[in-house]
C-alpha cells in the first residue's frame, strides 16, 4: 500500500504535468483531474477554491496572499467565460482598451458581455467580482496572446468606448490613439455602422493628440459617404507634446503618466536648495547617514538587519566563507554596502555637473551587481544572474499593480532614462524616478532598494539631503506606492517623501 507521501507525489506529478501544458492552471471541478487529487492537492494547499467548483494553482502557506490570486485572474476570466459561453463572449471596450494599453492592473469587476449574458455579478477572490452583462458581441473578437481573453480589436474598442472614458482614462486612451498606424480600420467600422457621432469623437481624439492625418483621412472619408460628422474632442485638455505613433503601448503609456504626474509633484514638493557646492561635506553628510539608510531600506524589505551587522560588514569584518556564508542577511547587508559606495561615486559625478540621468543610465547596473556581489562570493548565484534586466515576469505581494511584462522592460528603462536626462526639475526627478523605476520593476530582486537609490540620487541633484525612508512609515510608504501605480495618483507618494526631507 502506498504511503502518505507516495500518493502525495503522484498528486504533485498530476499537477505538474498540468503546468507543463498551461501557463497558468485553472480547474473547473473534476474534469482534468480525478476527485483523489483535486481533494488531496487542495488540502494540502497545492490548490486554492475561488468559487464553488473552481479552483486555481498555489503553494502551501499562500492562503491569504492574493499573489496567487491576481497572478491567475486573467487566465481564470478566460477559462470561465470559455466554459460558460463557448467563443461568444469578449470584454467590454472600455477594459479591452486598457489591456491594449499596457495597463496592469487588475480590475476589481470585469465585465463579460454575452448574448447568453444574464446579468448577474459573480463574487470571486479578495474582493473581486465579475459581472456577465448580456449584451451583442464584435463580429470580429481579438484573443490576448497571453491570457486568452477575448476583445474588441484596437480599433472597434476606439469606437464603442463610451465618452467618458477618455476622461477617466486618459492615459489609456491616448496610448491605444498612439497604436493606430492608419485609418483604414477605423474607417471601415465607422462606415459600415453609419456611426456618425462616434466618427465626430474619434477625430476630435485624434487632433488632441496632434494627429491630424488620421483625423483628416477619417471626416474627409465619412463627408464623402454623406454624413454630416461634427468633430468634438473627448479629452479634458491637450497634451504638452504631440503623441506619436508606437507599436508598443509602454512607451506611450509612461511618457503620459510622467507629464500627468509631474504636475503633482511641483506643485507638493518642496523647491529644490540648489546643487551643494561644498561636494566634500555633501558626500560626508551622505556616509553620515549611512547605517541609519542601510537600517530602514532592508527592514522596509523583511531582512532582519541590526545596525550592528551593518557596522560589521560596513567595515569589512565580514567573511562569506566562514560563519556568515548561510546568513542572507549577512549577505544582503554587505550587498548595500558596496552599492551604496557605488551609488556615492554617481552623486560625485553628478555634483561635479554630470547630467543626472545620464549619470544613473550609465551606473545603475554597478549599483546592481555590487548589491547582489556577496552572493557570487558565496556561491549562490552565478555572474550571470546579475546580467541585464529580467526575463520573466514578477510579481509583487500584495499589489493589485502587475510590473511589465519582460519584453517590454528594456523599451520602458530606454524611455525612463530619456525622461530624467530631459527633466528640469529635480524634485520631479527624485520623486518619478523612484516611482517609475519599481512600476517597471526592471530586476527580479532587489528594485526596491533601486529606487530608493535613484531618490536619493536625484535629490542630490538639487541640492536635498540624503533622505531615509523609516521603517515604521512603510505601510504609509507602501500604500502611497500602490494608489500610485493603481489609481495614478502620485499625490500620497510625494507628500511621504516631502514630508521626511530635513
């Protein structure tokens, strides 16, 4: 007979192969796995339910973490919509667009529209919801690569979004308007519906963002079929620059962002002392600060780190070969050591006139790899693991805000370098800096730590002190993060920062 362990092994093996197939699993009942194993997997929290009969992938220990949850949620959306519905099914325009856009987040109530709809929210996970409106589907439905849910086709989703979405999703907007190479596409759907007023506000959206080919070639097209189109612009206002065509969203996506959020900054944040011409005592008052920063950023993180550990490494009384090689505290603590000299070198650089995003474009993988360095020492991780950004996706504990995707990290890292080189303000400079670099979240580990450096660096910029960021202010710190990456609203993130200058 076998034992205990045996049939949990066969369990896992059961599991497993299912992984091997599917990105991410997603079971309705007893129809690709037995009864045995679905019961054994979900006790022993291999599985989780999220609704009566419905079950996705976990870990032991996980319950309570919607990690796995909003990890899954697409693919569940997907697969249960697919069960119910057959292909007859698609996301509404609004949330088609945002997932055209590059936008992250997961939403706390998507919407299904079906014919077979019946008007009913289902309750999922942590607060989540969907909602099965019925309601006619595109005759053409666009599958995400990814997730496999279905949408409106960029362009049919430019045309039914309803008009208030280009004000309470602006950024969306416009970075779906940037992907348009041509009006063909457009033009068609708006000709055969006959779509008169919604041709008027697509060619009013097109000339906001200074796109005056498009929304030429569409109101010349529609005038010569005969309708009389009115052009109204649905945006609230119009963007600094011109918006100008991109494959990618990211790209787009963050340059709006950035000019919608530097506003907030400049208007929140303290002006900016100057650049400190005394570059001796500047860097002085930084290595003062030294064991306090240590202190607070890798608690902020959960390493368990005294200031006595971190004055014993600091000063190099440190041996990863003898009794410290298995304490990763030990090793995390000298690890910002050394960045932290590597950081100094930059803000030396950039207090001797270096452009500060140059500065940081050309050292922030120093910064890196001396942070992870103690880790080759000791043989945990190899020089490789340290080359460029991450190639699989992260995700963070916690956040409703899913990092980019890792094909899109090297575009969006290009884009924020070229922001900050070009930014005037270094208020802004410190403030977005931090902020854009962990939205991104280039690296697999670590881009917390990253992000404070890159404040502190920018801040030095204009002539700020070195800032810390206490440990007792993290939830503060963390949720002003999280309305940032969620809500766009940067207001929270900079009053925290601001608020701890001296």
């Amino acid at each position: 007979m076998a034992t205990i362990a045996e049939k949990m092994v066969e369990s896992l093996k059961v599991l497993q192969a299912l992984q091997d197939d599917k990105t991410c699993v997603v079971l309705k009942g007893t129809n690709e796995i037995s009864r045995t194993h679905l019961n054994r997997l979900l006790k022993s929290g291999y599985l989780q339910e999220v609704m009566k009969g419905w079950y996705i992938s976990s870990r032991p220990g996980a319950e309570g973490d919607t990690t796995v949850w909003y990890t899954s949620y697409w693919y569940f959306v997907a697969k249960y919509a697919t069960e119910r519905f057959g292909n007859e099914w698609c996301l509404t325009p609004e949330q088609s667009l945002d997932i055209h856009s590059g936008k992250s987040t997961i939403p706390v109530q998507s919407i299904i529209r079906s014919p077979h709809g019946n008007n009913n929210m289902i309750k999922l996970m942590y607060g989540t919801s969907l909602f099965d409106l019925k309601a006619d589907v595109p005759a053409e439905i666009t599958k995400h690569p990814l997730y496999g849910v279905n949408m409106y086709s960029l362009a049919e989703g430019l045309v039914y979004a309803s008009p208030s979405y280009f004000q309470t999703e602006e950024v969306a907007a416009r970075t779906c308007l940037s992907m348009v190479k041509d009006a063909s596409d457009l033009i068609r759907i708006l000709s055969e519906k006959g779509a008169s007023l919604r041709a008027g506000r697509i060619v009013g959206a097109f000339r906001n963002i200074g796109n005056d080919k498009i929304a030429d070639a569409i109101m010349q097209f529609m005038k010569r079929l005969g309708y009389n189109v009115v052009e109204e612009d649905p945006f609230s206002h119009t963007p600094a620059i011109p918006i100008t065509y991109q494959i990618s969203p990211y790209a787009t996506r963050l340059r709006l962002m950035w000019e919608n959020m530097r506003k907030t900054v400049l208007s929140l944040f303290p002006k900016a002392p100057g650049m400190n011409a005394d570059i001796e005592g500047y860097l002085k008052s930084v290595d003062e600060r030294y064991t306090e920063d240590a202190y607070h950023s890798l608690s902020i993180e959960g390493y368990k780190v005294s200031p006595e550990l971190i004055a014993k490494v600091g000063a190099g009384d440190w041996k990863p070969e003898s009794e410290d090689k298995e304490q990763k505290n030990a090793l995390v603590a000298r690890g910002y050591y050394q960045a932290f000299q590597e950081v100094k070198r930059t803000i030396l650089e950039i207090l001797k006139g270096k452009n500060p995003g140059e500065a940081i474009e050309e050292s922030h993988g120093n910064w890196y790899f001396e942070m992870w360095s103690p880790f080759i020492v000791a043989n945990i991780l190899k020089p490789s693991d340290l080359v460029g950004y991450r190639t699989g996706q992260v995700y963070i504990r916690g956040s409703l805000h899913i990092p980019l995707p890792p094909t899109a990290v090297n575009d969006a890292m290009d884009v924020l370098f070229d922001l900050l080189k070009n930014e005037p303000s270094p208020a802004v400079r410190a403030v977005l800096g931090h902020f854009f670099f962990v939205f991104v979240h280039p690296y697999m580990d670590g881009n917390g730590r990253m992000g404070r450096f890159i404040l502190n660096t920018m801040l030095a910029s204009g002539g700020y002190n070195w800032t810390v960021i206490p440990v007792d202010r993290r939830n503060e710190y963390m949720q002003a993060l999280e309305k940032a990456s969620v809500e766009g609203d940067i207001s929270d993130f900079t009053r925290v920062i601001a608020s701890l200058l001296r």
